[in-house]
C-alpha cells in the first residue's frame, strides 16, 4: 500500500489517464501495485542519473576497508561521516593524510550515501575541476561551468595538495568555495596530504589563500588518518603472490 494519496501520487507520476478514471478504479486490487511499481521505477532512474552525474567512477565499498592498517583513524567519525550527520549541519568533512591511506575510498562512499539518500553530488579531483574553470574563455562559460560545483547539494573535491596552482587557481577554488558558503552553507568534503599551514605551498603567490581556508575551516569537520600507503602495501602484496606463483610453476615443471 502507498503512503501518499492514491490521486496525489498519480498526479506526481503523470499517470493522468489512470487518474482521469479514478473512480472506476479506486477499488481496484492493481492500483496500489500500479502506484508503488512506477515510484520505484521513478526513484530508480533517478538514483542512476544522480549517479551519473556524480561522477563516482569504480570505487571499493567500506566493508573492504582495513581499518586496522591506519595507525591513527576515529572509525566513528568516519561512521558519522557515512551516516551523512554534516550534510544537515552543513559542515565542510576535511580527510588530512598520507597518498594511498584511504581517503578517497573514504569520500566515494560518503559521496554514494549521500546518492541513495535522494541527494545531488559531484565528485572531482581538485587538478580536473580547477583546469575545467580555468579553460572557460569567457565570463558566461566560467559562470555555467562554476555552476556544475556549485549546485550539487554536496561536493567533494579530491587530492588537493598533489599538484601546485597558480593564483589564478587559487581564485577560482576561492569562488566555488564562496559561493557555496553563501547558498545556505552548502558542504564541501575535501581530501587533502597538505595540512593547512601548508597550503601556501599548493597555491603559490596566492593572496586569497588565508581567507579560503577560513571560509572552509568556519564550519568544518577535520579527520585525519596517518599510516603508510594501503595501495603500496597492496602493490607488494600482489608482487610477491606473483613471484611464489613463479617459484610454483617452475617447481611443478620439474
């Protein structure tokens, strides 16, 4: 049985001809079926276009995730973080660590939750958003392009610290960061190897660096995960079961 209205709910999924002969068939045993059958079709090709505009990629699901690897991780933070608690206080999640520990394993997941909650997202890495607004010539495409990090209810903005910017840059991310704060505290989940000290490193000659940062750390949410590379610990791992499956083979060719 639906919960909505039965003429509500066949008015919001445009089943007009069903609705226009709503009295012939209100006591019919199909029609709570009918209802709940195309709300399901409806949520499930949204969740699809929610996904594929994302732009999530292939990512590992948490169950995956070692959490004894870190030598430091707060796993409830993480939880809450999955729980989607700072989307309705509209903080700003700030994933601090080391390459190849797991943030972005981290965000994607966040980001996948956020999508089966019924909310918009966009996944990007700080080097392809920042050279996106950059390439944009005039003030109309920088505007419509600025919108695509703008809109979404939460974005994420990945590996920022791996390349360094110019000003220019600096002032772009500046503009999305702001634009964001002003539309209602929209959040931004960034991961980053640089501690904020450092920033000045990433965006070099950047004036506008120390206000950036403010307008992120104003309503932020730091997690920070130490430990050395899960993918190098992997790369070795996937080496030396190559090299025993070696030394089998040519035992067994014996």
């Amino acid at each position: 049985m639906t919960k909505t209205d039965p003429r509500q709910a066949l008015a919001q999924l445009g089943l007009h001809g069903v609705l226009s002969r709503f009295d012939e068939v209100r006591d019919e045993p199909w029609l709570d079926w009918l209802i709940e059958a195309e709300e399901q079709e409806r949520h499930r090709r949204s969740l699809e276009r929610r996904i594929r505009s994302g732009k999530l990629g292939r990512f590992k699901p948490m169950s995956d995730f070692d959490w004894a690897w870190p030598t430091r991780i707060d796993r409830g933070q993480v939880e809450a973080l999955l729980r989607l608690d700072f989307l309705a206080e509209g903080a700003n999640p700030i994933l601090i660590g080391p390459n190849g520990i797991g943030k972005s394993m981290i965000a994607r997941n966040v980001a996948y939750q956020a999508l089966l909650a019924g909310h918009t997202v966009r996944f990007v890495t700080a080097g392809a958003m920042l050279g996106d607004l950059a390439a944009q010539d005039g003030a109309s495409a920088l505007r419509r392009h600025i919108a695509r990090y703008t809109r979404p209810r939460l974005l994420i903005i990945d590996e920022i610290g791996y390349l360094t910017y110019s000003s220019r840059y600096a002032d772009l991310l500046f503009e999305v960061i702001t634009r964001r704060y002003d539309d209602g505290h929209k959040p931004i989940l960034i991961t980053t190897n640089r501690i904020f000290s450092e920033w000045n490193e990433v965006f070099l000659s950047a004036s506008c660096v120390v206000t950036l940062v403010d307008r992120l750390v104003h309503r932020s949410e730091v997690l920070t995960i130490e430990g050395k590379s899960y993918r190098l610990k992997e790369a070795e791992d996937t080496a030396q079961q190559r090299a025993r499956a070696r030394t089998k083979g040519k035992t067994a060719g014996r």
